[in-house]
C-alpha cells in the first residue's frame, strides 16, 4: 500500500521530533526548511573560528533520571557524540573584591548565599526550602489517550506523589512576580545574582522550578551544543528514510474544501541566499513556485506566527483569537566576542554587576550575565574564548523602527561598543585582544527562524493562565501544528514535546501504531 504523505513545515525541534515519530510509524514524511541547516531557534553559528550559541544554554531533560530523557534519547538527540556537562557553579557574582557563587547543591548555595549575606539569613533559608519543595517536580511525559502503541508512556502514582506537596506553593509563586520575590533580598549583590537567572518579566514560580531543575540534576548542556543536537536529530529522521528539503519557503497551505491538499512552496535557487528584511521570503527573480501535493501538513514552526502567515486569512479558531490575546514574547538582544586570550580562570557564568546601568534598545541592565565557553571543545581556537551574553526584555518594536528608520546597523555598533568597554573594564585581559564581534536582535531570529517577534517563549506572567494549544486545527482536516509555543512557556522540551504529541495525534486520526524505536 502507497504510505501516507506528510508535509513538515520547519527543521526546528518541533518538526524534527515529530518527522522522526512519524517516519519509523510508517509515513512518508518531507520536511521543508527555509534556512540552510536544522535546528530552529536551536541554533549556532561560526564566525572567523569561534562558535557562538545562540540557542541552548541548558537542556531540560538531559538527566537520564528523568521520563523527558526519554524523548531526547528516542528522536536520537543525544548521543554518544554529545555527553552532557553538568556546570558547577552555575552563575558566579564576581567584583573587585567579592565573588558569590550560586550552585547547583543546594547546601552549598545556602552556606555561599548566608556567608555572603548574612542579614538575608530568613531570606535564603524560605528560597532554598521553595527549592526543595520543587526538587521532584518535573514536567509529566504522557501518551494522547487510546494511541496504539508498544511502548505506552503512562505516569504512575510513584512518579507523581512526589510532586504533591509543591501544589499548593505553586499556585502562589505564579501569582508573584520575580521582582517581588527577590525585594525580600536586602544584599544588592545577592539580588543581582538571582535577578540573572531568568527573564525578570516572569512570576517567581518560573524561578524557583528553575532552580530546582538545575539542582535535581537536569538542566546539562550537551557537547556541541544546538548544532550537534538538531544535526543528530535531523541524521536520525534522514536515516530513516525521511527528506529534508532546504532553502525552501512554505508559502501557505492548499486546501480542497475543509481538507489540507498540500502546500505552496518557494524554491530558492542555488547561490541565492534566502535571508531576507522581510523574513525569508524570496524574490520572484530568485524562486520558484510549486504546489506539492500532501495527505497532511504539519506547521512545527511558531503557531503564533502560523496562524496568520500560512492562509489567506489569518486562522480564526477560537484558539488561536485568544493565543494572540494571551502570549507575550520572550525576546534578546545576544552579544557574542571572540577574544584571543583564555579565559578558563574565569567563571563560567560570570554576573557582572555594573556601576552604571546597560542602555540598549530603550531597556536598561543593571547587571549582565555572561557565558564563557573558554575550555568547551570547539568553541573557539586553541587559547582563546568565545564569550557570549543574552540581554533579555521586549525589544522587538524598538529594534523594528530602528530598521524603519535606516538605523539598525549604527545601534548594533553603538550597543556592542558599551558593552566591549564593560568587559574590558572587568577583565583586564581582553582588552586590544577582541578579534570578532556578532549581535543578533529579536529581528536577526525573525528572520533566520519565522519565530513571532523573534522568541523562543513565552513569558509567564504573575497570574497568567497555563495554556495548552491544540495538536490540530478545528476546521482544516488535516492540518496539526506543533512548536515551542504549544505550551506555556515554551523552550526546548516543549518543542520536543509538541513534536511527539503531533505525531501520535496524526496516528491515532488514521488508525496507525505509533511507533518510537527502530
């Protein structure tokens, strides 16, 4: 019998995982990607032999402990090319003459935190009781009900009882916002340790089961990174038999009535890059058109995003009107510096907190938090370092009048030049010895990725809702979607997640065994 044909739209994580679920359980799967490579907003990139990650600073789920490692270890993302290395300390307060380390150990971090701050004693003692508090919970890996498969994934009491005693806490901490959470701190430095750890627009819950995911564990960052993880998912799919076409753009789905057909693609051709202003869509002079015929489609890029760019007219689902009602978009501004010196004397979470607030994009930083990779294989030529810093906050709309107003690229440099001062300040070492500097904006993600508003979350605000969007549309017969927008916050298991739900929903909807290994 002929397979089933589906159409993926996107290489990111989402479309990776479920085009490797849906090849083993029988289908005939294409996945068209408009970038060069996979991954998504997964991703890295070169420049003048220093790799700077742009996308995973850890991985949820990398702990073998943990039912999520399941997924990974299933779509072939982690693998023997790619142990996972747990940092410790995570993040380090460093200043002229004091240095705050925040662990994973939970121990170790309260005995840092109080000897560093006494006068926070009751402060420390309430975190790290939040913490432990969350240290069994994690997020609940189960199958779509009355999926047909061989190997179920079905929690149990053991898994879950322990998790209990956090509800109640939880339905507290996400009604208050992080700031709030961390005013109970009265050591500045202190406060602008933890003030780092995650994007500050979130409530406190976001923080404390962050917290606890590094200190139950998890939370590892897997050896060459984003590229090396999408790349070993993406050889999996292929070596299944499934295809990836690149440099392609779906235009829109096609339809027959209230049935998917298959899509409208775009060519580009070769030599022509398709990294356009507007987004990746290419030229009439530099593409080809086609209509490639599918039983279903899957859009595994940003749903928000999906729902109005793949029809005619913006998708009016219910859903989807209070999706665009409710999501917020994490966005960054990611500085990246390629200096020729070594810097593994150096943390490897290094905080710096300033004397003088960051001014960049109509936001203001009073301190940053930097990643130094010096001592990661391959990150960077033999004794030098690849230093990197996310900027977190709502950007987007400034950065989009700087591009409307013909300014974009002098504000880059604008911001890269305070923030190469700030480093040479603090590290001595560097200075006359940055060879390469990089900035990507919410835009840069825009446009490399299709990402609305260039986020990889969503930011789960003091009493916002937890959503779940649906797998599949409501009036389109045939259409499912998955990304890391499938869930409230998102992230990378999230998309990894919405992958494996879309596949075994595409399976239980044609009657098929959703099959998971070889």
């Amino acid at each position: 019998m002929k397979k089933q044909s589906v159409v993926v739209i996107g290489a990111g994580i989402a479309g990776l995982s479920a085009a490797v679920y849906l090849q083993r359980s029988g289908f005939d799967v294409t996945i068209y990607e408009q970038h060069t490579i996979p991954g998504g907003l997964s991703t890295s990139w070169s420049r003048k032999g220093y790799l700077f990650e742009g996308g995973m600073h850890w991985l949820t789920g990398s702990s073998e402990k943990l039912v999520l490692n399941r997924v990974w270890k299933e779509i072939g993302a982690l693998k023997e090319n790619n142990p996972v290395r747990y940092r410790e300390p995570l993040y380090t307060l460093i200043d002229e003459k004091t240095e705050i380390r925040l662990y994973r150990n939970i121990d170790k971090m309260r005995k840092e935190f109080i000897e560093a701050a006494p006068e926070d004693r009751k402060a420390i003692e309430a975190l790290c009781r939040d913490i432990k508090t969350f240290l069994p919970v994690h997020f609940v890996l189960r199958d779509i009900p009355w999926i047909k498969t061989k190997s179920p994934v079905i929690p149990t009491l053991k898994e879950l009882l322990p998790m209990a005693p956090a509800a109640i806490p939880a339905l507290y901490l996400k009604n208050v916002s992080y700031d709030d959470y961390l005013s109970r701190f009265k050591n500045k430095k202190l406060r602008a340790l933890l003030h780092s750890v995650i994007g500050t627009r979130f409530n406190a819950l976001s923080l404390v089961y962050t917290l606890a995911s590094f200190a139950s564990g998890d939370c590892g960052y897997p050896e060459g990174g984003s590229l090396r993880l999408a790349q070993n998912i993406a050889d999996t799919f292929t070596s299944l038999g499934g295809k990836i076409v690149y440099r392609t753009k779906v235009l829109g789905i096609v339809t027959e009535g209230r049935r998917i057909s298959g899509v409208k693609i775009a060519r580009t051709k070769a030599g022509v890059s398709p990294h356009t202003a507007d987004g990746f869509a290419p030229s009439a002079e530099s593409s080809e058109t086609e209509i490639i015929k599918s039983d279903f489609v899957l859009a595994a890029f940003d749903t928000r995003r999906a729902v109005d760019s793949l029809f005619a007219k913006p998708l009016e689902e219910r859903w989807a009107k209070q999706m665009r009602k409710i999501v917020t978009t994490e966005q960054d501004m990611f500085i990246a510096l390629g200096i020729k010196a070594d810097l593994s004397n150096r943390p490897a979470g290094p905080v710096l907190l300033l004397d003088e607030p960051l001014e960049a994009a109509g936001l203001h930083f009073t301190e940053i938090r930097l990643n130094n990779y010096a001592g990661y294989a391959n990150h960077a030529p033999e004794g030098c370092t690849a230093l990197t810093c996310l900027l977190l906050g709502g950007s987007y709309d400034w950065w989009k009048a700087r591009k409307a107003d013909g300014t974009y690229r002098q504000c880059k440099k604008e911001i890269i030049d305070k923030f190469i001062k700030i480093i040479e300040s603090r590290f001595p070492e560097t200075k006359d010895a940055i060879e390469v500097t990089d900035m990507a904006t919410p835009l840069t993600y825009e446009r490399y990725t299709a990402s609305f508003e260039g986020s990889w979350m969503s930011v789960w605000k003091p009493g916002d809702p937890m959503f779940i969007l649906p797998a599949k549309s409501k009036t389109i017969r045939g259409l499912y979607f998955a990304s890391q927008r499938s869930m409230m916050p998102g992230g990378l298991i999230i998309a990894g997640w919405a992958g494996r739900r879309a596949a075994q929903t595409i399976c239980k909807d044609t009657h098929t065994e959703f099959v998971v290994h070889d």
